[in-house]
C-alpha cells in the first residue's frame, strides 16, 4: 500500500492535469482522477513494464474518460470549462473568438489527430510516451502530431 501512496504523490498532478486538458472541467477531472487511481490500484499487478507506469496511468486515465463520455453519449459542453477571462475585455473577446474556432476546428478533427495533438499540446507528452500510450513508435506520433498541426492550419486558413 505504501507503494501505492507514492504513485498517487508522484503522479496525481500529472493525471489530473491531463484529465483537465481533455475535459476543461475540474470538478470532472478530478471525477475522473480519482477513478483512475482506483482502477491503478485494482490493476497494478497487471503492470508489465513495457512502458512507463506513467505512461500507463496516463492511458487508464484516457480510457477512463472515454468510457465516461461513452456514458454520456457525446462530449457536452458541460464537460468542457469556460475559457479563462483576460484583464482587457476587448482582448478576452478575441481570445474567446480565437479559441472557439481553434475548438471547433479540433472538434472536427479525425482521430488519431486529435487525440495526439491534445497529449502533446495539453498533455505535454513526450512523443515516445504519446507512441507507446497508442502502441506505435515515436516516429509515428512526431509525424501524427506534424500532421494535426498541418490540418489545424488549413481548416483556420
């Protein structure tokens, strides 16, 4: 159990923060942090170490989200959180804009694509880590990733 205490220490922040990149909710991000160590816990015997047990903690934790949105039925706006507003009004206006159309442009895109450029944008993933989580190479998310960015720009003109 000790050992358990400090994967928790370790990796809270991480999980949580990505969770919250994915559903811009806290609330549901810690939902969804909270199940995610608890299924680590039931699971961990499971662990193979082919990875990281980051890297595996990171997974459950997308699968788990998943699974809730599943749930769901769609992603809601609910389970998205407002935008962060900015000191300059006219500013926070154009950041909104901005940021709407870059969210409807990524709600748009295809999968893998969407899901690798939110890891290593949000998630801030290494592209070894994004290849293992998806078991591909690293090669392959560097070049999933160019390509997320090629379509993002090409859909914002």
């Amino acid at each position: 159990m000790q050992e358990f205490d400090e994967l928790y220490k370790t990796y809270y922040r991480q999980v949580f923060l990505y969770l919250l990149d994915l559903c811009k909710n806290p609330d549901l991000a810690e939902e969804i942090t909270q199940e995610t160590f608890f299924k680590v816990l039931k699971k961990i015997d499971t662990f193979e170490g082919k990875c990281s047990i980051g890297t595996w903690m990171l997974q459950i934790a997308k699968n788990t989200f998943y699974n809730h949105c599943k749930k769901k039925k769609h992603f809601s706006t609910e389970e998205c959180g407002d935008i962060p507003a900015k000191d300059n009004p006219e500013n926070e206006a154009i950041d909104r804009d901005t940021a709407r159309e870059i969210h409807l442009v990524l709600h748009k895109l295809e999968e893998p694509y969407k899901e690798v450029f939110w890891m290593r944008t949000f998630g801030e993933l290494s592209f070894k880590e994004i290849g293992t989580i998806h078991g591909k190479t690293e090669s392959w998310a560097r070049v999933t990733f160019y390509r997320a960015k090629q379509k993002i720009k090409e859909a914002l003109g």
